[in-house]
C-alpha cells in the first residue's frame, strides 16, 4: 500500500483515483473521476482526447492530469508489466 492505495493503478477502486488527484491538488477536478466512475484500470486506457473531453474539465487542468498524471502512471505501469 502507498498512501493507501495499492501500489499498482491497474488495482485502484474509483476511490482510489479520486484520492490520487485530490492529493495531486486537483480538488475540484476529482470529482468528475468519481462522476465518470474512474477506476484504476479505465485510468490507464484513458486517452489524452478522453482526459481533455469526456470529463468536462477545464482546459488547462484537464492537460495537466494528462501529462503530468495520467500519462506517466500509464508509463510506469507499462513498464512493471512487461519486466
């Protein structure tokens, strides 16, 4: 567990998703992962389209989850699941 959450995203529950971004200091955003019911493994299919678009949010935070969250979990676990 890392700060409560399985350390794998493809593990997390919506709840999961919804504490990473609230931690992340994405308070009001998290809620359209909760809205969406965004767990760990819809996470990590995401596009960044999806991010922008299908969750109704504001532009500039809606890039930042990509970039700086969405697609580096995506990354990551990529890698442990190949190795």
């Amino acid at each position: 567990m890392e700060n409560g959450r399985p350390p794998d995203p493809a593990d997390w529950a919506v709840t999961d998703v919804v504490n990473y971004f609230r931690t992340a200091g994405f308070e009001e955003q998290a809620s359209a992962f909760q809205e969406q019911e965004i767990d760990g493994k819809s996470l990590l299919l995401m596009t960044r389209n999806d991010v922008l678009t299908g969750l109704q949010l504001k532009l500039g935070p809606a890039l930042k989850i990509y970039e700086y969250h969405v697609k580096p979990l995506q990354t990551k676990h990529l890698k442990n699941s190949s190795s």
